[in-house]
C-alpha cells in the first residue's frame, strides 16, 4: 500500500511540473496560428483536445494492466498461502 501512494504522488508531481508540449501536425499548428492572428479562439483547444485524445488510449492499458496485476497477485497468493 505504500508502494502504491508513493507513485501516486510521484506521478501527480510529474504531471503538476509538466512543460506544455505541441501535439499538432504542421498544418494543422499553421491553421491554428492564422486563426489566432485574425483574433479567433478555437486554436487555442485544438493542443488540448489533440493532447486528450492522445492520452486515452494509455490510461487504458494502465487499467487493464493494473487489473490484470491485480488479479495475478490475487492468484500467486491463493496458490501459496504462507
């Protein structure tokens, strides 16, 4: 259980000290920047948006994978109760 809260708060204090990233193609980077320029706002979620959909994925297989560890320990320990 210690294990688990302390990368718990290891990860929220590399996700709190992240540096913003660009996760757009050129072209779309270049749309975004000229829709600034003439004063609209909808480039500024496009990064955001690009960054969400990136990411699901991941947390995904890092539930399926906890569950799946979860459910191993489970096993080891049922098979060898000390």
């Amino acid at each position: 259980m210690k294990k688990i809260l302390l990368s718990a708060v290891f990860s929220f204090l590399l996700l709190g000290t992240a540096l913003p990233v660009s996760a757009q193609c050129s072209m779309c980077k270049r749309v975004a920047e000229s829709n600034m320029e003439n004063g609209e706002v909808r480039g500024k979620g496009l990064n955001t948006g690009i960054l969400y959909l990136m990411s699901v994925p991941y947390v995904m297989a890092g539930v399926v994978g906890y569950v799946w560890w979860k459910k191993r320990q489970a096993n080891k320990t049922a098979e060898n109760p000390e």
